[in-house]
C-alpha cells in the first residue's frame, strides 16, 4: 500500500491485495499445516533461509494480512498477531526480558498488565518497579536500574483514563538505553500513533475496538523498527548474540529493523504458541474496515456523555480527558486532537454502595467485563477487573473504590443519556 493513503483507506484496503480471480474478500487459511514439494524445501524454513509458512502455531497467511494492516496504521516496520492483548504485552516484554532483568512500569495500567508484571513474570526472575505515569524526569530516573530492559506503559490508562506524557516517557527510557513499549488499546491508531512521539513498540488488545464488536479475543504488537537493539548488545543478548535453538542465527544482523518480530514469533511463538486463530483474525480485519467510523462516534458520544455526567447532582466526580475540566485535557490535545476513546470514570455522591445500586438499574448499558465495544456497557473495576488489588495498589492504579467504568457505544447518544438518567433516578 500507498504510504500516502490516510488511515481510512488503509482501514479498507491495506493487508490482503487479491490478483486477477482471487477472493475480494480477506479468505480464511483455516489450515494447521501447508505443504511443500520437497524435504529441502522445508529445511530452510526451519532454518530461517526462507521465508514461508509451515504452521499456524507459528505463522498464518490470514494473521499476517492482517498484522500488515496494523503495521502501516501504527506506522512500523513490522508486526504480528497474538491470541490476545495480554499474550501481546507478555511478549513484548518478554522478547528483550529474561530472569535478572528489570521493568519500568506506569502503575495506571490495566490491572491484567500490572498483575502480569509484578505477580507471573516476577516469579521468572523479572523484577518491576512502579512508577506514577505523572511523576517528573527526576523522579522517573530513580527507577531504572543497571539491569532494567523497557518501560511499559498506555496511552490513555485503562481503567483510570490517566494521558501518558508519551515524550516525556520516550526521553527518559532512551536516556537508560532502553525502548519504550507503549499499550495503545484505547487510543488506538485511528487517535494516536505513539512512534510520532518517540515509542519504540505498540501492543493492542485488539479485542477492543479495533474489533469492535466483542466477538473476537486477540493481541498485536507492532514495532517501529527506530530503536537500535545493537548498540547495546550487552542489554539485549537475545537480539544481538546467536540463538543456538536456530543454528546460531543473530537477529539483528540477520533481520535488520525486522530483528524484533521475527525474534517474537519464531522463537516466542514457537515456544509458548499464543497465536491468534485465523477465524478470529478474520472477524479482527472486518471490525478495521470500519475502526475509524466508530471511533469517531464512541468520542462524540462519550464526550456527551462526560458532560451531561459532570452537570448531575448525584454524580460526584468525571474523569474524561476530553472534558476541559480534566487534568489530562492538554496533554489529551496534543497526543489526541481527534478525541481519546469513549470510556469515562466517574462517582457518585452515595459511594460503593450507590455505584452498585444504579449500576443495577441501567437496561441499555450491560455489565460485563468488557470494554470499548459498540455496545454501551458498565463495570466496577474495583470488585471486577481489579479486585486482585489492595487498597493501596488501588490507590496507585488510579482506581478509586466507587470508580464506574461507562464505556459508551454508538448508539444514539441520547438514549444512552436517559438510560443513565433512569438508573440515577434510583440512586
């Protein structure tokens, strides 16, 4: 595709290029296996001389069609699929990580994230310090250590709405010699691309908007090729020293800017197989079609939606970037003219109890666990997604105990608003 097309026509036309008599449509390589002529043949894919496919656990043709759509919104060099958003943000990590090495980590993250950093991977070996995503360069400093390998962090925090400082994050991380991984699932590249602001890798749960319609669970981590793996080779030995289970192959001298994703799904995805099934990808490249249509709803809705919120005497408190009476308006504005994501946070004047209460008066909006779909849906992190926290890392999360999730659909705003409206008549 077309560098120059916008991200509109890149959501239609990118990834799968059909030729004369081809399917028009995306086709599902529902296959585990692919067949070649010859034992040789074969060999040189097993010994990365050529490139191919073999098997699905490792490469699909439909996931890659679909990885390169996701690649040239995100504007990288290379990308890959994963069985969902939290197998993306696993590897990420864990493709520069190995036990003794150390994270930097926004403590705002999704509370899966945080707990995959500082509970499962600290039992491999690989420690984490917190960081608050506000904190000052001085301060920010003091947590890198000799051994630490990346910075993870999201572009708009899930579920404290918290906007990253993405430059100031960028700068600080390139400082110690490491890349900075951004998670940009609520963003996403219709309202951010990270990489233009000094990010070094993108992970999605594209389970979220990017398929739209909570049909499909699924991952993608995308790299941007700018971070320069061997001038540090004693940091990232994975990348810059030959792997044995490989015949000896060195990633970066091999694979160039390519290093990365190709160290990701022929070694991680080989070993720990957390491939996105082609079915899925295939529904995954149907919610792109149509990724920057509703994003543009889910923002003009939500920003509705946070006002009529914020002028509610029941209500408490609104947290919605897009307002101008957030904290993270400006910083909103820079990274994402275009609007955020349409999830909002708020409280009401009653506490828990009262969150709990209306929650279970809402007939449009669902509870459910998920999130940033077209379907208006609610949920109380603090007993749900996040209930594996203490009060403290609550607290550190930004998720407050009577913290409501709305995340608004595209559905007409206003029978979203008298939904809300009926449910705090209750309250």
């Amino acid at each position: 595709m077309s560098k120059n097309y916008q991200k509109e026509t890149i959501c239609v036309q990118s990834g799968w290029q059909p030729k004369k008599g081809e399917p028009r449509v995306l086709p599902i390589y529902q296959s585990t296996t692919f067949k070649y002529e010859t034992s040789e043949q074969m060999g040189k894919l097993f010994d990365l001389e050529e490139s191919g496919y073999f098997y699905t656990r490792l490469q699909n043709p439909t996931n890659d069609y679909v990885a390169q759509k996701i690649c040239e919104l995100e504007g990288g060099v290379a990308a890959m699929l994963t069985s969902s958003g939290q197998a993306a943000n696993y590897y990420a990590v864990f493709n520069i990580c190995e036990a003794g090495s150390h994270v930097v980590l926004s403590s705002t993250v999704y509370g899966g994230t945080f707990n995959l950093l500082t509970v499962t991977m600290k039992k491999m070996g690989i420690e984490c310090t917190v960081v608050d995503p506000d904190a000052s360069v001085e301060e920010l400093n003091k947590a890198f250590r000799d051994n630490t390998r990346c910075v993870l962090a999201e572009t708009v925090a899930n579920p404290a709405l918290v906007v990253l400082d993405i430059e100031k994050f960028a700068k600080v991380a390139h400082d110690h010699q490491v890349p900075l991984i951004i998670d940009n699932t609520f963003a996403t590249p219709i309202n951010c691309n990270p990489f233009e602001w000094g990010a070094d890798i993108v992970t999605h749960s594209t389970t979220k908007y990017m398929d739209g319609h909570a049909m499909a669970v699924g991952g993608a981590i995308v790299d941007s090729g700018n971070f320069d793996w061997s001038k540090y080779p004693d940091k990232f030995p994975g990348l810059c020293e030959p792997d044995d289970s490989y015949h000896g192959v060195t990633y970066v001298e091999k694979f160039g800017k390519g290093a990365y994703i190709t160290k990701a799904t022929v070694q991680l995805m080989r070993d720990l197989g957390s491939i996105q099934s082609p079915q899925n990808a295939f529904l995954l490249n149907v919610g792109l079609e149509t990724l920057p249509l509703r994003m543009e709803r889910h923002c003009a809705n939500a920003l509705q939606v946070a006002e009529y919120l914020e002028n509610h005497e029941k209500v408490s408190w609104v947290n919605y970037p897009g307002l101008k009476s957030s904290k993270y308006y400006e910083l909103a504005q820079k990274y994402m003219p275009k609007g955020t994501c349409g999830v909002i946070s708020f409280g009401l004047k009653g506490g828990r109890s009262a969150a709990e209460s209306m929650m279970d008066k809402l007939e449009l909006a669902a509870i459910v666990t998920h999130v940033a779909d077209a379907r208006t849906c609610v949920l109380h992190p603090a007993s749900h997604t996040h209930r594996q926290m203490t009060d403290e890392q609550l607290k550190e999360a930004g998720v407050a105990p009577d913290l409501i999730r709305f995340s608004v659909g595209i559905e007409n705003v206003n029978d979203i608003i008298a939904d809300l409206e009926h449910a705090l008549s209750f309250v």
